[in-house]
C-alpha cells in the first residue's frame, strides 16, 4: 500500500474528490477505528479489573 492515510478524516476528502474505488475502501478508515476502540473499552475492563465507571 502506498499514499495511504491512517486518519479516517484525513482520507475522506480526497476519496469524495477520486471517487469510485477510493470511495468504496473508505469505510473501512472509518469502521476498523471504531471496533478497535469499543473492543479496547471492553478489554481495559477485564485487564484492569474494573467493573464500572467512577465519576469525577
């Protein structure tokens, strides 16, 4: 892979500008962040061992 941006913003715009191909790879910057950060929330309990949110 080669120009590829990892930023999911920063790759929207010039997909919207390329189209087509460009466009139908774009949800995968989008997506993939996301699982990976609701997977991370729900890991960090188990390895942490904490069960629920403290308020500050």
């Amino acid at each position: 892979m080669t120009n590829t941006s990892v930023n999911p913003t920063r790759s929207t715009g010039p997909a919207l500008f390329v189209g087509g191909w460009a466009l139908s790879q774009l949800w995968m910057f989008w997506v993939a962040p996301l699982l990976g950060a609701a997977l991370a929330g729900l890991v960090y309990g188990r390895v942490t061992g904490e069960t629920k949110i403290s308020g500050a």
